[in-house]
C-alpha cells in the first residue's frame, strides 16, 4: 500500500497512478498507451508519490468558496511553468453504462471518447479548487502529457506560464505560486454551466 499525503480523507482509496476502466475498449487503451510526437514527457523521478511539492488544507475562511472542505497548497515555491502533479483518478470511457456525473471528472482525450474522474479515488490533485470566488486569476492549468511511470498519457497540473492567462502581464502570473498559496484552476464553462 502506497503511503498517504497528510490529511487524505481515510474513506478515500490514494492512488498514486491512473486506474484504467475496465469499460475502455481495445482502441482506447491504445489510444491511451501511445505517446503522440510533441507530447510533454514527465520522467519518473518527476512524480514521486506523494509529491512533495503540495499539502492538502481543511479550509476554514468562511469567506472562501470551498469552506469546510479542503484544498491544495505550495509546500514551496514553484515557478512559472513548472510541472506540479499528475491528476490521478479512474480513467474511463467519455460515454457508456458505468459513467456517472462527477465534479472531480475532466476530459483527457475528447476525441478518443476519454476522461479522468477522481470522486471515488485518486490523488492530492482532486483537491485543487476553482479560482472564482477565491483570487483574481488562476495559477494552474491542466495540460496533457506523457508520464513513463503510469506508461501512459494523463493528465497534469501546472503552474502557469509567464505571459500566459488573463492579465498576462500581472505580478501573480510573473512570480509563480509562493509557498503557502493555494493551487487554484479554471474548472471551465462547461463545469460552471452545469450549476
């Protein structure tokens, strides 16, 4: 059994890899498993399980979104562009019986019918929160990459580039997310649309 980040909900398997649906077909597993020329590839000792890099926080702002539940933090300083974690979850067909609405599902290959849901088990990632309500701008993005530990593509997060986002020339794009801060992502239209 892999060891648990502190403070990962004791009702909740931690995965420190994609789980593969058995519901994918024999395409999509290919799909899956075939790194794309260009694709972004992540070396193993890019992903120690757990990262080092986040802690996960009750959060207790009543002010904030996400009161009484938790979110992700810098346990350093991470610079502009630089790879955080993979968001680890089931990997499952986009369409089919077993699909179940999620909040903690996101797309990983549209085309190929492919998604990532982290509700019933997944990593520290499922713990980052939408920006809205909490600070001007996001700091993250989700990107797809290759990952030679899972041996397959999966979906990551990162830190935002410099000159990237909204206000591309603001202070908190330039500086990267300081320790203490909170990872924060656009969730999209598509999941605000939804609610």
């Amino acid at each position: 059994m892999p060891a648990q980040p502190k403070n990962w909900p004791q009702h909740l398997p931690y995965h420190p890899l994609p789980i593969r649906s058995k519901g994918l077909t024999p395409r999509q597993v290919e799909t899956l498993t075939q790194k794309r020329p260009g694709e972004p590839f992540l070396a193993a000792d890019q992903t120690p399980v757990p990262s080092p890099l986040v802690k996960i926080t009750s959060i207790d702002d009543p002010s904030h979104p996400a009161c009484g539940q938790h979110g992700l933090f810098a346990t350093r300083h991470l610079k502009p562009g630089s790879f955080i974690l993979l968001y680890v979850g089931t990997v499952h067909a986009s369409s089919g019986p077993d699909v179940e609405e999620s909040d903690y599902d996101l797309w990983l290959d549209r085309d190929a019918g492919l998604a990532i849901d982290a509700a019933k088990g997944g990593n520290e990632a499922r713990f980052i929160n939408d920006y809205r309500g909490v600070a001007e701008r996001p700091n993250a993005e989700f990107r797809e990459v290759w990952s030679q530990r899972a041996g397959q593509r999966c979906m990551a997060v990162f830190v935002l580039p410099v000159g990237s986002g909204p206000n591309a020339k603001s202070a908190p794009t330039r500086r990267g997310i300081a320790k203490g801060q909170e990872i924060l992502v656009s969730y999209g239209k598509g999941f605000w649309g939804h609610r």
